[in-house]
C-alpha cells in the first residue's frame, strides 16, 4: 500500500539526493501533510520556483507540480512574473538563505514590500550549503567556516522581523525540530492572501553538523533547547538574542495584496 503523501512526489526520481540526516526532507513532510489536511490531492493548480542550492532541489525535480528552476537569488521576480500572468495559480517559492536572504535578499524585501500574492519558504541551514559551506548573511555571530576561518564578525539577519516590517501579511519561523508547528503554519499560509514567508531553521550535515562533530539528530535537539517563542520573549541584552532561535508567527495580518490592488488600478483605467 502506498503512503498517502506519495502523490506529492516524481516516485521514478526516488531516493532523493540529500545528504542523510538533511532536514529538508522534514520540511517537504510538513508541507505534504500540510496539502493533505487541506484536502488538496493534487498539486494541478500549483507552480513551484526555485533557484540555486540544496534547498532549491526540493520542488524541482521531487515534487508533483509544475516548477521554474531559475538562477541563483531570482526565484521570487520569476514568481512574481508567474503569479502576474496566471493569478489562479498557486505560487510557492522554495530556496535556502543564501539564494532568498543573500543573492535574492533585495527581492525578498520588495515583494514583502508590495504584499506580492506569493508564499515563500526559505530552509535556513546557516551557510552556503551546497557550495563549500562559506559564511552566508544567517551564519551565527563566531562561527568559522572557510571563509571565516577565525570566526564570523558579521551578525547574523534576521529576516522574519525584516519581512514583517516591511509589510507581509504573514511571517513565521520555525525549526525542523517543531514538525507539527511547522505542518500547521503551512496549512495557514497556504489558505492567507499576500505574502506569506516562512523561515525553517534546519541542519546541513556536510557543511555543519560535520564540523561540530555531532550528530543531525544530537543538532536538532540543540536547535529545540535553543529555541524561544516569540509571544513569551523576555530577552534583555542583544547576546541574548544571538545565543537564540527566536520561533512562533512574527505577524498575521490581512491587508489588502498585490494583484488586488493592481485589479483596481485596471478597472479605474
């Protein structure tokens, strides 16, 4: 008998190609479950876009839907140039943070800005994954990678509070160790107007766990002792902040979204 949340996957390109332990299989689970729940049973109205990186592999070439794999830190304009010629799609952008957050983080802002009708996963893993593990804008304060040899100087951004401010409906943060609030802020997202952006705090067992010498699961129990809800933080001084992982919806909100203010503009022309 077939698992129930088959039908979401290319079963001929199976096994995937992640690293084992990766937690971006976690995160392909809760959004199955997700689209499962919601009594969606096929992904016929869907459109996937991604760009460059581990995370980009997840809807294109696994997932059962129509996807656009563009360049690296593009995915959300070719999003935005989806949605804009077919309104009736449902527009999901999928990537890591270096390709949404760094390479692409101009875009995140201005479609945040804009209330762009899209929803946008980034799978945070803290570094340039795929190519090296090179220190990237999320990479925590002190952390050596090949190109921090000595140690991060930068302070890692925090793209949830970004978003937020800059005027999505939707922003939340989870990690791959709160699989059941993760599942549940996907089926929210997926039924809100305007842009959504959901952050997945996960493990890259190449570039990280590796060089901390502990295992996926011994980080994700890390990551989960770490982590704070936004409604009960009651942190004092900055280093508080950094030593974190600061979860929970950072704002839920309902104005009005991109194309329906562009539908306006139409008529009154």
């Amino acid at each position: 008998m077939k698992h129930p949340l088959i039908n979401y996957l290319r079963e001929e390109l199976l096994p995937t190609i992640f690293c084992p332990g990766c937690g971006i299989g976690i995160v392909m689970k809760a959004l199955f479950q997700a689209f499962k729940e919601l009594n969606i049973d096929t992904l016929d109205n869907f459109v996937f876009v991604s760009g460059i990186g581990c995370s980009a592999w997840m809807p294109s070439p696994y997932i059962k839907a129509d996807s656009i794999h563009t360049i690296h830190g593009r995915a959300i304009p070719v999003a935005i140039g989806v949605k804009l010629v077919r309104p009736n799609l449902n527009v999901i952008v999928v990537g890591g943070d270096g390709d949404i957050a760094g390479i692409g983080g101009n875009h995140l802002l201005h479609a945040a800005r804009r209330n762009m009708d899209l929803l946008t996963i980034m799978i945070n893993n803290q570094v340039y994954g795929m190519t090296g593990g090179q220190v990237a804008p999320t990479t925590p304060f002190g952390i050596k990678t090949p190109t921090t040899p000595y140690g991060n100087i930068d302070y890692p951004l925090d793209t949830c509070s970004v978003v937020a401010a800059a005027g999505a409906n939707y922003v939340a943060r989870w990690t791959v160790s709160h699989f059941m609030q993760l599942k549940n802020t996907f089926k929210k997202a997926l039924r809100k107007r305007g842009f959504r952006y959901i952050e997945v705090i996960s493990q890259c067992t190449s570039r990280m766990t590796n060089r901390m010498n502990i295992s996926p699961g011994e980080y994700m129990k890390q990551i989960l002792k770490k982590s704070i809800n936004i409604k009960k933080l009651a942190l004092e001084t900055y280093d508080e902040y950094l030593n974190n992982i600061i979860v929970g919806e950072y704002t839920d909100r309902d104005r009005e979204s991109y194309l329906e203010l562009i539908s306006k503009v139409v008529e009154n022309a």
